[in-house]
C-alpha cells in the first residue's frame, strides 16, 4: 500500500484559520441545542453520561453483560447475579434507585428461582441497551425504522452474531443480511468480511480475497437489483489490506460498474492515508470510465484495546497511533485531503464521527470547497441522540446512523460490540466523555485545533515496517521475545511465499550405521575446549547464534513447509522459539559465572519430528549453554531440517566440535550413541516407550525426557462458547494433532455436555461447523488450515481414525484424502477410562467426554497418567481458582488455547507420565543448570531465612544424631532452603508482565516423596533431603534400594543406585533423582517441587477487568 505523504491531487488543500473559527461556532451552537434538548428529556443519554463517568460503571456492566446476560445456563447466570449485586456486593453509583432494588432483589431469588428471574433481569438489560443494539426481528426493527425516517434520520444496519467458525454460521449470516436488504424499509447495510467467510488465512490474501468476492458477490447483486446501499466494515489492522483489496476488486467487476458501494476507513492508523490515496485514485479511474462513485465511511477507530492486546501478545508495535491527539490529527489531515476538488463526485466522505468539532470542520470545508453534496454526516444509534438531531437539521444530506442490531437468539453476540463502545466512550479522551462531563464540549476546543494545527505533523507512515526480508538481526543483551512475523504486512506476505516456494534443501550428511563411527564423533565432543569457555563468553556466542537463526528464518521456513508438512501459521512461531531459546539461555549461561557447577562433557539430543526447528535446537543451545558439548541426531522425517538449523548455530559461532550433527540407524549405530560411556546426558522428547528403550539399553543414562500426553480442555457452562470452540479447534487440530500438547479431549461440564440444553446445542452445533471448515492440504499451499500427516497413520492413530470403542458416535468423521491427508474427526462420549481416555493417537482426531461437575471433570482430567497440559474454559472465578488449584499438568492454560507456549512466558514441561527425569521445564530458568553437576560452595556464601517450626524440629532431631561439622553444615542447609523458599519457590513469578495475559510460573510441593538410602549413603544426606522436604511440606518416606517404583513416580536416591533399581524404574516410567546432595537450598530443593506454568487470558474483547496475575491456590 502506498505511503506517500502528499495530499490527494485535486482536493483544494489547507484549511483557513476564519474557516476553523466557523467550525468552532457551529459546534458551540450545536452543543448548546443538544444540551438543552438533552435537559429537556434526559432519557438513556442521561443514564449513560452517569454509567461513562462512574469509575466502577464499565467494569460493572461489562460484568452484567458478560456474565449474567450471556450465558445460554440459567444457573450459571444467577450464581452471577447473586455474585455481582448480592448483600455486601458493591453497586455503582449510576444505577438508579429502582434498579438497584430489583437487582438486590434479583440477587436473593436468583438461585432459588433461575429460570425465572434470569430472564426478567436480561429483558431489562435489553431494555436498557435497546437505544444501543436494535432487535433484528420482528416489530422492533420495523418500528425503529419508521422512527428514523419521522426523526429524518438513515438507518445503516449492522447485523451482530454469533463468532463465524464455520461456513455453515458464515451462510447462515450472509443470508440474514440478505433477508434485512430485501425488506421495503431497509436500504443500507453494513457487512464484514468475517462474517460471511470463516477461518480466513492472514497469509493467503489473495486466496481470502478471491473468496470473498465469490460470498459476498450475492449480497452486491441483490444491492443492485434493490437500490440499497452496502458498506464493507474495516476491522482490525489485520484485515486493513485484505478489505480493500476486496473493495476495489468487487467493484471492479463489470456487473457493479454503476453499483455505488462504501468501504470504512479507521484514522487511528497512520495507513490510512496511504488507504485513502489507493482509493481515490480507483474512485476517479472508476468515475473517469462512467461508473458510479465510491463512498469512504470515515471513522477514528473502535478497536484500540484488541489492537493493544494483539499487539502486546505478539510482541508487535502497536498499529494504531499511541495517542488521540494524534488520531484527531490524522482525521482531520484525511477530510482535508478527501473533501472537494476532482474527487467531489468520484467519492463520497461519510463523516462517522460524534466529535462535534470535526463534524463541524468537516461541513465548514465542504461549503467552502463547493462540496456539500460529497458529505454525509454519520453517527451511532443511540449514543447522543439529541445532538445527532441537531446536527441533522442543520446539515444538506440526510445524517445516517450505525445501528447494530441483533436476532434476540443472538443478544450474547452483542457483548464485544457493547465493549469496545462502552470502553471507547468511558476514556476521559474521549470526545463523548467531554460532552457529558460538566466542562462540556468546550473543554474540547483546544485539543480540536491541536488537531487542526498538527495534521500534516503527525507520521502518516505505518508504525509496523517489519520486513523479514531486508531487516537487520537484533538480540538484545538482556531476553526478550522474538517477534513471530506479521502476515497483515505485504512484505512479510511476499517474503512467505517465496520461501514455500523454494525448493526444499536435500539431507547431505550421509547416515551412520557403524559403531564405530559413532564413537569417532562423541570423541571429538568429548574432547572439545568448549567447556573450557567462561559462562559469559558462551552466553555471548549464543546471542550470535540467535541472531544467525533469525537471519535464517527464511531457509527454515522453506525446510520446514517442504520437509515437516507445515503450515507458515505452525512453522514461523517456531522459528521464533528457537531464536528465543538461544537467546533466553544465553542469559542462563552467564548466571552460571562463579558458580560451583561443572558441565557435561558431552549431551546427545534427540529430538521428534513434529517441531523440527524449536525443540532440536532448543536443546542443542541449552545444553551448550551450561558448557556441554552436543551431538544431535534428528529424526529420520525431518534430517533437512535440522541440518539447516545445525548449520545457522555454526554461523552464528557455535564451534564444529562443540556441536555435531550425526543420522544414524535404528540399529546398533543408534544404540551406540545412547549408550557411550563419555555421554553424561541424553535429551529426549518422544513417546514414553522410547524413554524406556534407552534406559534399557543404559540402566545408568541420565534422562532429561519430554514424553507423551493425553491433554484435556475442560468447558464449563459458564464459559464464552465462541472463544471456547474457536481455542478447541485451534488446540486439536493445529498441526493435524500432531503436538505433545494438543487437545484430543474436551470435558464438557454441565449443560454444554447435553445436545437437549441451549449451550450445549450451541456448543455442538459450532464446533462441528467449525471443523468440517477446516481446510486439509500440503502446507505449500497457503490456504491450508490443516496439514499433512508426517507419514501413513501408524496403528494407534489408524484405530483412533477408523473405529469407535462401544457407546461412542462421530460428530464428525475422518475421511482419509491421500496417504498422508485426512479429514479431521470428532467422536463423542468418550467413556471414563476407555483406550481413547488413556491413549495418546498423536493426531486429528478429538473425544468428547461429560461431566456432571467440575470436580468430575477435573477426575476425568487427571486420570489419564500423564500431565502435559491442559486448559479451562470458564469466566467463573471461582471455577478457575478451583480448577488451578487441582489440575495435575505442567502446563496450565485458562481461557485460551492449550498449544504454542512460549519461552519464558509459558516454560514447557509436564507431570506424572509426562516427564522423566528432575522435571525442570525448556524454556525456564532452571533447564540449563541440570546438564552437569553441582558441588557445595563455601557455606558462608549462602543466603539465610527464619526457619519453619517443622524444620526447626527436625534440626533439633539431627542435632543429636549429628557431628559439629555435619550440624553445621545442615544448619546452613536449612537456613539456605528457607531463604529460597522465601525467595524463589513460594513466590509466583510473571517476568512477562503483560497486562492481556497472566503468566505466572510456580512450583508446587510433591504430594510425596520416596528418599531412597542406598547402602553408601551418608546419613547426613537424608537428613539434607528431609530438611529441603520440611521446609516445602512435603511428606517424606525414606526405604531401601529394593522399592519398587510406582508408575511415573519421582524417587530421590541417595548414594548410588543399584541397576536393579534403576532397571524397575525405566519399565514403570519413574524418574530416579540421583544428584550429589549439596547444601545450596536453590538448587536441593528443586528435587522435593515441581514446576508449573500457569497462562491465563484476563482481558475480555481487549478490556482488561484487573491488575492482578496471581493464581490462587
């Protein structure tokens, strides 16, 4: 899009200070009618003056609609009500007196009596807001019309629904919209490109594009055969490109050469000028040819808090300018560039805007460049209706009103929209915020000719410039998130395409099959001076490895697409994952300097197919970190990918001999390298049968494993259905399934298990649309929502594709395309304890299972044996406190998707079945210091904390049983846990510090623990073990070597573990805890706790309800 600076050529340019001096009397006369009409009968005007100035008044109605109007439950509606308005529950000071009592009221009744006072309480709602959101249906809608026309008023209809997931709900709304433009009365419409087109790809714009023309060409033939009006809704900065490439290729067909049609454009971003120059140079090309003029429905912008948001959680500018001057700026530099000259009758300005100033301004030039018959003058229904009459009986043009409106089914979908103009209005920026303060709208004047002064100041250049194609590559000094690439940027889109476009890069090195062979290569790790470097020179080497990846993103984003089957969507975040892995541990290295730790010689890494890029590297540059050496060995799938990976970390710095890259065979070449004595470490991320192959193989192999999971998404009946199904799909079938942490179960609770209850009609009805959607093929293609399998499914995911056990039936069933391409699948009721509940298919296919309660959810949850992840979906609070509390998974996830953690926001790593090994979690801040070993400092260097009393008490037991030296030393053993404790593991960390998004990392205490004393143990030692397990309130047990290990159990050995143990331990999927006990309570207690992420969305459509990120226990 162009980002010329100069003024549209034609348009008279320059507004005259006496021009601004009339625009400034005009405004001043039509706030003083308004007032006084407004005094007159002050009406909902008055009720929504008081609600914007309230300090509590938004959050509270935002509460009210979220929570008690939404949800489809009526019991889950009135614990609402009961909740929010209850005895003792504050309530604004804008609710009236009546109000306040029916609510009080309604609060009491409301659990004894739901159904009956939950729709008394949304009917008024509905009355409250029903100046806001018109009913679509019936004498509501008809009624309001004839009131517009009398009032001399234009209805622009805006039909509000339900989330488009499916084509089946995208039909649905293209038909009801269709239906208001055949009605007698109705003759404008708006219509968004993502309401009547599902599971658009930012990355195919021209795919989206085309396919949009094909929807909505209907719609624009039946505009023309009815004489109505159709506007295209601009919506977020995403879609900016995409909606006027669809503008102008629509109009552009020769049906609709004389069909006058409009498009919106926001003036919060600074591309809007460049927007603006494209279409008036088509308006006039369009004009010149004997076509019809174009209509630009000019607004400020209604979605800075989701554009905020958006921006902040991928690490993007914001696209929108910072402040509302400069937005006021750009408005007013882009009525000066589109009023008058050549563009008078080639396009048609609507002025949207209840900024009384900039609609004066905007009249003043159209009178004074002859253009008065260019202008409409637009507001919204409802939000200040006495100076909307006023301005329209004072303006040429019949002034148009935006008017949402809403089928009464649909009222829930009205909420988002109910957010952003609440919020918008309550800002004390806002013009409307002004207009019904005391000051009024004179308080307004200077900030209007700062605008006027300034608009030709302000930067008309886009604030997002991200070009992966020339950018320069930066890695800070200290962590920070690598931005994902933007797909709303053309740049980014050509650069993507070239990329899958290019041929995939052949596997050159040749594989191993000689034992011999392997033990040259581990030799020469063994060997290498890498350890020999000092933290800070290692940390400094895996910054310019960061920075060698990033310029490697696009060889990587080929590799993989071309290799692995991916899509951009699923390939380019994990690029950035493993840039932030060798820059976040880079910071992990230097932490090491002066620190008793001695690294391992050499690690081997052994990593799955499914991420070919994040998690192979990712544990190449963790282990190099701590001063290892590494040999990695692909898997077979994806051997290109890692060879390109490989490659970029060498350019970056990382010596040949510190990282070597071997394929080897399943066989003895294999085994070789797993079982090398000089090998101290092994990383895996894989199935829990192959954890167990190599420890068989190595009964002494110290294993860092990431295994299998069987995660679950629980949805409660107080949930957002839309936000909820949307988040499942992503979470089941991104990637085809083929994630450790994909959702291949949904617990549904309550109400939304039961196909006879609304919520759960609903539910059913829009996830089965939404996956049949779902767009299966190669991840060249770029309209591709679903990929390929890596390979022919193998027996477990074939039978999980193919049968239903007894009692289940598909909503929706697999259709194999080709070897490797099949259609998603849903099957429904999974039975509590049956093979899908256990089984881990590791593909696109998800169970459905019911729950009465919560509580029973949570069972269903737990019971799989593993602990991955898994998500909530619930608005209750005290839902979620709940089901954090006893969710057994290392990573937890509440009103948000299950997948795609990132580094340090959401460390990755689970419990129970899911992990073998000490449990810390890649992409956290104790990953790198588990690969070597560490060693007591100097006791006096340790930190010190009051102890608890059970820890006192167990110091006074050792005291007798102890020596002065070995008394000391657990003396300062125990003061350096309670320091820690105090310091680090009872404390919740967010280093993030968004404000969309809690992401709180924390350890929880084992239920248990075993203490193993093997026969060389000192007794000193578990006393050191129970100390670290006292003082987290962990029960401690401590037996011989002969135990035997529970499945997935955690044992902490001390001493040396016999083979026998160790052998029972890898066949039950144990993790046997063997480090050197040390002193340091950092480092000791980590063996008594495990870590979790807990990531949670806090705002609602952008609004951010509270400050708080903490996690309740």
């Amino acid at each position: 899009m162009t980002e010329q600076l100069a003024p549209v050529p034609g348009s008279t340019g320059g507004i005259p200070d006496d021009l601004v001096e009339r625009a400034v009397a005009r405004a001043d006369q039509w706030a003083r009618a308004g007032a006084a009409a407004t005094g007159d009968d002050p009406g909902p005007s008055a009720q929504l003056a008081a609600l914007m100035h309230d300090p509590d008044g938004v959050d509270f109605t935002l509460r009210f609609v979220d929570r008690v109007a939404r949800p489809e439950d009526h019991g889950v509606a009135a614990r609402e009500l009961a909740r929010l308005t209850g005895p003792g529950a504050p309530l604004p000071s804008f609710v009236g007196g009546a109000d306040r009592a029916l609510l009080r009221a309604g609060a009491v009744l409301a659990p004894r009596a739901p159904h009956v006072v939950v729709p008394l309480a949304r009917r008024r709602l509905r009355q409250l807001v029903g100046h806001l959101i018109v009913d679509a249906g019936g004498r509501g809608l008809t009624r309001r019309l004839q009131e517009a026309r009398d009032e001399g008023f234009r209805l622009n209809l805006n039909l509000l629904g339900e989330a488009v997931l499916g084509e089946d709900e995208a039909d649905r709304r293209l038909a009801r919209t269709m239906d208001l433009l055949r009605r007698d009365d109705v003759d404008y419409v708006s219509v968004k490109a993502s309401s009547v087109a599902s599971q658009l790809v930012p990355w195919d714009l021209e795919g989206s594009r085309d396919r949009l023309v094909e929807r909505l060409t209907p719609l624009y033939r039946l505009a023309r055969e009815t004489g109505s009006f159709v506007n295209l809704d601009m919506e977020e900065y995403k879609d900016l490109d995409l909606t006027v490439a669809l503008f102008t290729t629509l109009l552009a067909r020769p049906e609709f050469h004389d069909l006058p049609a409009g498009i919106v454009l926001q003036a919060y971003l600074p591309d809007s000028v460049g927007a603006l120059e494209e279409l008036a140079a088509f308006a006039r090309e369009r004009v010149a040819a004997g076509g019809a003029p174009i209509k630009v429905r000019l607004v400020k912008g209604a979605n800075l808090s989701m554009e905020q948001v958006d921006a902040e959680l991928h690490d993007w500018p914001q696209a929108p300018y910072p402040t509302k001057a400069e937005v006021d700026a750009n408005y007013v530099r882009l009525l000066d560039r589109a009023i008058g000259g050549d563009l008078t009758d080639a396009l048609r300005l609507g002025v949207a805007s209840h900024h009384l100033h900039h609609v004066a301004l905007a009249v003043e030039l159209a009178a004074d460049r002859g253009a008065e018959r260019q202008l409409d003058v637009e507001m919204l229904q409802g939000m200040a209706p006495a100076q909307a009459r006023v301005v329209a009986r004072d303006v040429r043009e019949q002034l148009v009103l935006y008017t949402p409106v809403v089928h009464a089914g649909d009222f829930d979908a009205a909420v988002s929209y109910l957010v952003r103009r609440l919020e918008e209005n309550a800002s004390p920026e806002n013009y409307l915020y002004a207009l019904f303060s005391d000051a009024g709208p004179a308080s307004y004047e200077e900030r209007f000719r700062a605008s006027v002064r300034d608009r030709d100041a302000v930067p008309a250049t886009p604030r997002r410039t991200q070009d992966r194609a020339t950018e320069t590559p930066t890695i800070p000094g200290t962590f920070r998130n690598e931005p994902d690439t933007d797909p709303s940027l053309a740049a980014n889109r050509d650069w993507a395409r070239r990329a899958i476009g290019a041929p995939v890069p052949r596997v050159r090195e040749p594989e191993l099959t000689d034992p011999d062979a392997v033990d040259h290569v581990v030799d020469r790790a063994a060997a290498s001076p890498w350890s020999e470097r000092s933290p800070g020179e290692r940390a400094a080497v895996l910054r310019d490895a960061a920075r060698a990846l990033v310029a490697a993103r696009g060889e990587l984003l080929s590799v993989m697409v071309g290799e692995a089957g991916k899509t951009i969507a699923e390939a380019d975040p994990e690029i950035s994952e493993a840039v932030d892995f060798a820059a976040y541990y880079a910071d992990r290295a230097a932490e090491l300097e002066g620190a008793p730790f001695t690294p391992d010689r050499v690690v081997v890494v052994t990593p799955p197919w499914n991420f070919p890029i994040a998690i192979p590297l990712g544990g190449c540059v963790a282990a190099l970190a701590a001063g290892a050496s590494v040999v990695i060995k692909p898997a077979p799938q994806v051997r290109a990918c890692a060879e390109v990976g490989v490659a970029a970390l060498h350019r970056g710095g990382v010596p040949a001999d510190a990282l070597q890259l071997v394929h080897t065979d399943e066989g003895d070449a294999g085994r070789r390298l797993i079982t090398h004595p000089s090998v101290d470490h092994v990383v895996l991320t894989g199935a829990s049968q192959t954890a167990e192959l190599f420890r068989s193989w190595r009964p002494d192999l110290r294993l860092v494993a990431e295994t299998s999971g069987k995660n679950a998404l629980v949805i409660t009946p107080s949930a957002d259905p839309d936000l909820a199904v949307a988040d499942l799909v992503r979470s089941a079938f991104g990637h085809a399934g083929q994630k450790c942490s994909a959702a291949s179960l949904a617990i549904l609770v309550g109400s939304v298990a039961s196909t006879r209850t609304p919520a759960g009609q609903r539910f059913h009805r829009q996830l089965v649309d939404a996956v049949r959607t779902l767009r299966v093929g190669r991840g060249t293609d770029p309209s591709t929502t679903m990929g390929p399998l890596i390979g022919p499914p193998d027996e477990k995911l074939e039978r999980a594709l193919t049968r239903l056990d007894p009692g289940e039936r598909w909503l929706v069933e697999p259709r194999r395309l080709e070897d490797t391409l099949w259609t998603p699948g849903v099957k429904e009721p999974v039975a509590a304890g049956s093979w899908f509940h256990r089984t881990e298919c590791f593909g696109p296919v998800l169970g459905l299972m019911h729950a009465a309660t919560l509580d029973e959810a949570l069972e269903l949850q737990n019971a799989t044996g593993y602990g991955l992840t898994g998500g909530l979906h619930a608005l209750d609070p005290d839902e979620i406190a709940h089901w954090t509390a006893r969710v057994e998974v290392g990573n937890a996830y509440v009103n948000r998707h299950i997948t795609g953690a990132i580094v340090q926001r959401q460390s990755f790593g689970g419990w129970k079945g899911s992990v073998v090994g000490p449990g810390a979690k890649p992409g956290g801040p104790n990953y790198v210091a588990q690969f070597g070993t560490w060693h007591d400092g100097p006791l006096e260097a340790l930190a010190s904390a009051p102890l608890s009393t059970p820890v006192a008490d167990l110091l006074a037991t050792a005291a007798r049983e102890s020596g002065p030296d070995d008394l000391t030393w657990l003396r300062a053993a125990a003061g350096s846990d309670a320091a820690a404790w105090r310091d680090e593991f009872a404390v919740e960390h967010d280093p993030t510090g968004l404000r969309a998004e809690a992401n709180v990392f924390r350890y929880r205490p084992l239920p248990s623990l075993r203490v193993v004393a093997a026969p060389d143990v000192a007794p000193r030692d578990v006393l050191r073990v129970r100390l670290a397990a006292a003082c987290a309130g962990v029960p401690v047990t401590v037996v011989g070597p002969d135990v035997d290990p529970g499945p997935a159990e955690r044992l902490r050995v001390v001493g040396t573990a016999p083979d026998a143990l160790r052998r029972a331990a890898a066949s039950v999927g144990a993790s046997l805890v063997d480090t050197p006990v040390v002193a340091d309570g950092r480092r000791e207690m980590l063996t008594v706790l495990r870590e979790q992420a807990v990531s949670r969305t806090r705002h609602r459509f952008g609004h951010v309800e509270d400050a708080g990120g903490a996690v309740p226990d």
